[in-house]
C-alpha cells in the first residue's frame, strides 16, 4: 500500500514515514502544502496522512483541493488542534478521520489500516484467497495452516493482490500503490518481486494462485 | 468615604430636626404673641366696662366697684386688679390688697398705651392693661363753673398662670410632635434609603457572580437606575477588557500546548517507532538525534515562553553598561554569515564605526540578534539584507531591511502577535516559534526604545528600532 505524509515537521516525518515503511508501505513524504498537492493528484495513493498546519498551502484547503478533484484516497487528518470544532471542520472538509498529535504509533498504523480496508471494501482483517489468509493487523500469512515468512515488499504486494482478489491487476497499478518515489523505477522490479512471492506461496501438489495474464498484469486466485 | 446610607439618613435627619425645630419655635411664638394679644384684650375690655362705674360728680370722683373687685378678688381666670390714676398719673384709687398711699407704683406708667407684664404683690406674673377715658359727669344741668372732667386711665391687671400654663402645654406639644416626627421620619428614611439603595445591591450581586472562567457575563443596565449607569458602564468596559485579556492569555496557553505536542508526537514517534523491532546500532542512533531534535525545540519552546512570560510579569533587571553598538551588530551579524550563505542572502552593511550606547549589552544583543535572524531566515532566497544605523539626537537608530516579496501589509500588525508565524518561517521549524518579534518587542520596551516595522516598498520589510542613547557620556567617553 502507498501512503502520502505531509507534514512539516521533519523529526515527526521521518519517524512516521519509517515506521510505515517497516510495516511495508510505500510512503511519499511531503514537508509543506504545494507538494503534497503534486504528490497526491498522482492519485496513486491508498492513504493520505495530513497535518493541518503546512507552509504555502494548508492542510484543509489541500483537503478541499484532493475532494474537489475527485481523488477518492482516504484521508487521515494528523494535527495538534484538538477542539471539538476543529475535529467537525476537518471531517466536513472531507476527512476520513482525525488523530491529535502527540499519538501512539501502533494507533496511527491501525486507522490506517482501517482505512486502506474501507479503501478496497474488505470488512475484516483478515483476507482469504482460496487456502490463502492474510491477517493484515498482525501481518500473518498463512497457505493450509501452513505460515509463510515475507519480507515487507512482498508482504505489501501480497496483500495489495489480495484486495483485488479475481481481479487483473496491471505492473503499473503494482508499481503505483506498492512502490514510492525513493523505488528506482526499474523495468523487471514488479516481476521481480512477483516470482519471489510466487516461489514462496507455491506447496506442491497445490494449484499457483499467481497467475499472468500476458500483456495485462497478474490475477490472485480464480478470476471472478 | 463612610457608608451612603449613613450618610444619608444622618444628613436627611438633622435637616429634618432643624426645619422642626424652626418650625416649632415659629409656632411657639406666634401662638404666644396671640394669646398673649388675646389676653391684653379681655384686660382692656374688663377696663373699658369698670372704666365706666367712673362718675365725676361737681369735682369728686365716683366710683362703685363690684364688691369682689374692691377686695382684689380671685376670679377662676386668676388674680384680678384694679387701678384708677388721675391725669397725672397718680393713684386714685386701686384693689385693697394692692398697696396703698404715696409710695406705690403705679401699674402702668402714664405714658403707656400697650399692655405690660407686671409681678403681683405676691408674687406670680400678670399683665396690665389701661383705657384712657372721661369720666362721666353727674352734672346734667350743664353748669358752666363745674370744670371739664379731665382724662383718666383705669388699668386692670390679671395674673397670667393660666396663660402661662397653657403657652408651656402648646410648647411642650410642639416640642412632643416634633420629636415624634423625627422619628417617624427617620423610620421612614431607613425604609426609603434602603430601598433606594437596592440596585446597587442588584449590582453587586451581578457583579459577585461573575467568575474568571465566564467573563463573558455583563452587568444588566436595564437594571441599573440612571445615575449608576455611568458606573455599570464604566464595570461592563472593565469587564470586556479584562474578557478579551483573559482570552488572549487562554488563546496564549492553547497555542503554548499546541506548539509543545508537534515536537512531542516527533518524540514519541521517534522512540516508538525505534522500538517496534530489534534494530542496526545506525538506526537506533538516528531514531535518538530525531528525539533530541525534537526535545531542544521543546526546550528552546520552553525557555522562550518563559523569557516572555517573565518580561511580561515585568521581572527584569537590567544591567547598564557604555558599549559600542556597532561592534555587537557587527558581532551578532557574524553568527548569521551561515545562514546566510545558504539561503543566498546577500548581507550588506552600512554602520558607522562607533556608536556609543549605555545601555543593558546582553539584551540588546538578544534583540538584535533576533532582528537579523529573522531578516537573514524571512528574506527571499537568494534576495538581500540591509543592516543600517544611525546616531540620532539623544538616540541610535538601527534599521533592518530585507526582501520580503510574500508578505501582505495587512500583516504586519499581527507580527507582534504571540505565536505569530510567516508562512516561510515554518520551513525552518527547528529555530521559530513565532516568539522571536513579541519577546524583541517586550525588550526593547524595557530598555525604553522602541520598535516599528513597515514595508517600505512592495516587497521590502523593514523593522525600525530606537534606541535612547543612555548616560554614554560618562566614565566610558574619558
């Protein structure tokens, strides 16, 4: 999952930004308002973290910018400003939800999650394809019963192909939502990945769940 | 500034008790001029009626008295007397028991025409009065050699203790309404006073409830009566005031707390973050500068809320001392030349060599320092500063110019604000609070200079600071 973080306060940004990246997400960081705009009308983001407060474009008026484009990303809105009224402005700008700073990690990692899943309709944490589970909280992957060890790339491309269970899913799309701007944007980098991943889901005797579609992308499990 | 209500009654009283008084006194003697008129009266009646038993008979006075009269009778009215004088004024004759022969006083001088007091024989007061009258003559025949009767006065005097008696109960009565009248007016005072008095007591119950957490309150001056509304205005002004006060001191804490939980969620993200998984020794090391990066900003937070919290509250001392202001702008410029460097600021100087100022070296180096660093960070990258000063009379002006295309003149009168920040400012969020122009403010007006800030030109900021020279010609200048 690809994440955009804006906030202009570099200690704070760097420590959300790797403590994303250690739960495998693709995280875009943001210091002030303009490029968090150029950042997120690539609408390639599965999430929006927001501080409020940003130099050159505020965090709500950005939000307006985001609704009135149509980018239907989830936003989280961070900030220090924690009245009543400041939490009703920023959801009726279009927020999907509002954490006050200073927070835990581990809560912020959570709503995340919890939007990312609304993102893609799934209701639980867990995800099943076929004899394949994926518990998303604790980040769990289990083929039979059987656990299976991923590092976080391949976990974040694991589950991004699970909430698109049965559907195609093209490289690019892959390359959008499961890589940020610090990736090099190698050819093969997707395939790459992909081949891990097949290698270690595969049991034998079990039919593949990664399956490829020639010159369209890759389908997890039986196409719907 | 004892209480008006005392005040009041005790004024309201002793007018009342003087106008009674008065009153009473101008009773008294009017009804005693009247009685005593009255009295004189019935004296020259009772004269007037024995006047006529007065006959002149060929030269003899005749006269034939009630017996009781002759004996100086006692009438229920009091001691009754008699006197007959002749033209002369001597005695003729008089009641028995008044004293007889040469000696005797008349009881009225002949030449009195008005009634008099006069002591009885025994003692005890009375009045006389007397008519002057012809005596009737027995001699109808007319005979030419009888002589004219000539003039005579009979006087009548009467003992007055019942007059007395009753002008003392009149005086006694006057004295008795009076003072109850007094009194009766005094309850009645208090009564009024007291109502009279109960607006302010409304007032004073508004004015109790209004509490430090809710200034919003006002006194109702509907309530008020017109003559304390100038009073409930001037309370209702005090309370805005002390409201918008309160406000700015509440907004003051809410921006403190929320400028200190930036740097706190740095730290705690920093620290939880680190410890979500064993990590690399070069990890954990960058995760420790972030969380010191971000505890010096709540330390410089800190330290300067109460720099400016203490210059508020006024405790400052300053320490005067004879210095060069040219060299400490000189010197404070000097620590900006990296700043500067990296954000290509061209700094240019235009200081005359010496200028010499008494004044506290160690704050004016905190202001100035503060000025340029905000001139050298706030300024277009890539534009210029310009640091000028000047010896004016009795006073050092410094000003400080910069290129500041992004800022709007509407502003400039929010600079001073606490927490104040221009947008730029908030890339460097390691070293601005939005503290900087409030405490530079603050100090200068301690050292008792002042500071203005204007743009001179669309685009150019500048920050006018001026400074009394202070006693500069003294030890320092030998």
């Amino acid at each position: 999952m690809r994440v955009l973080l804006i906030e202009d306060y570099e200690p704070l940004a760097k420590a959300v930004a790797n403590g994303l990246r250690d739960e495998g997400y693709a995280v875009d960081v943001a210091a002030d308002g303009e490029s968090g705009w150029w950042y997120a009308s690539s609408g390639s983001h599965d999430a929006v973290i927001l501080d409020l407060m940003l130099p050159k474009l505020d965090g709500l008026s950005l939000l307006e910018r985001i609704r009135a484009r149509k980018l239907n990303v989830p936003v989280l809105i961070l900030t220090a400003r924690d009245t009543v009224d400041d939490r009703v402005r920023g959801l009726n700008c279009g927020a999907d939800d509002y954490l006050v700073k200073p927070f835990a990690f581990a809560e912020l990692l959570a709503r995340v999650r919890a939007m990312v899943r609304r993102k893609y309709a799934a209701r639980g944490p867990i995800l099943s394809v076929a004899d394949l589970e994926i518990d998303t909280a604790a980040r769990l992957v289990t083929r039979a019963g059987r656990r299976i060890e991923l590092t976080a790339r391949e976990y974040a491309l694991l589950e991004f192909l699970a909430l698109r269970a049965g559907q195609v899913v093209s490289r690019t799309e892959i390359w959008e939502h499961v890589y940020d701007f610090h990736d090099s944007p190698a050819s093969n980098v997707v395939d790459v990945y992909v081949g891990y991943l097949r290698r270690k889901l595969n049991q034998p005797g079990a039919p593949p769940l990664i399956r490829t579609r020639r010159g369209q992308g890759y389908v997890l499990g039986e196409p719907g | 500034m004892g209480s008006i209500r005392r005040r009041l009654i005790a004024g309201a009283l002793v007018a009342t008790a003087a106008l009674l008084s008065a009153g009473g006194v101008a009773l008294d003697r009017v009804l005693r001029a009247t009685l005593v008129s009255e009295f004189d009266a019935t004296l020259a009646a009772r004269a007037r009626t024995l006047a006529a038993l007065v006959e002149q008979d060929e030269g003899l006075i005749e006269m034939e008295l009630p017996p009781e009269l002759e004996a100086g009778a006692q009438p229920e009215a009091g001691p009754e007397y008699f006197e007959l004088q002749d033209s002369d004024g001597r005695v003729v004759r008089r009641s028995k028991s008044l004293s007889q022969g040469e000696a005797a006083s008349p009881l009225l001088p002949p030449a009195a025409d008005a009634a008099v007091a006069w002591t009885m024989p025994g003692g005890g007061a009375a009045r006389a009065a007397g008519v002057r009258f012809v005596p009737r003559s027995d001699d109808s025949t007319g005979d030419p050699e009888s002589p004219a009767p000539a003039a005579m006065m009979l006087v009548v005097a009467r003992g007055t203790a019942a007059l007395d008696r009753l002008l003392a109960r009149l005086r006694w009565s006057v004295v008795g309404v009076a003072a109850a009248v007094s009194a009766a007016a005094a309850c009645v005072l208090l009564w009024v006073v007291h109502r009279g008095l109960s607006p302010v007591r409304v007032i004073a119950r508004q004015i109790e409830g209004v509490q430090p957490e809710k200034l919003t309150a006002r006194i109702d001056m509907r309530r008020a009566p017109r003559e304390l509304a100038p009073l409930v205005q001037k309370l209702n002004d005090l309370l805005a005031r002390l409201e918008s006060a309160f406000e700015r001191e509440r907004a003051f804490a809410a921006d403190a707390a929320h400028e200190l939980r930036t740097p706190i969620a740095g730290l705690r993200a920093s620290l939880e973050v680190a410890l979500t998984r064993p990590r690399p020794a070069a990890e954990l090391r960058a995760a420790i500068e972030d969380g010191l990066q971000s505890t010096r900003r709540m330390q410089g937070l800190v330290e300067a809320l109460l720099a400016l919290a203490r210059l508020e509250a006024g405790h400052v001392s300053l320490r005067p001392e004879s210095f060069d202001l040219a060299e400490l702008l000189r010197h404070c410029g000097d620590g900006l030349v990296d700043t500067a460097r990296r954000r290509r600021v061209e700094v240019s100087w235009s200081v005359p060599g010496c200028l010499l100022i008494r004044a506290d070296r160690v704050r004016l180096a905190q202001v100035l320092g503060n000025l340029l660093d905000n001139a050298v960070s706030h300024a277009d990258e890539g534009g210029w500063v310009e640091v000028a000063a000047e010896r004016r009379p009795g006073a050092v002006a410094v000003s400080i110019a910069n290129a500041a295309s992004g800022l709007a003149a509407e502003e400039l009168p929010r600079m001073f604000d606490r927490f104040w920040r221009g947008d730029a400012s908030r890339h460097d969020a390691g070293t601005h609070f939005g503290l900087g122009l409030p405490l530079a403010r603050r100090l200068v007006a301690v050292l008792g200079g002042e500071i203005s800030t204007e743009l001179t030109a669309p685009g150019v900021f500048r920050v006018c600071l001026v400074l009394p020279e202070g006693a500069v010609h003294d030890a320092s200048m030998r």
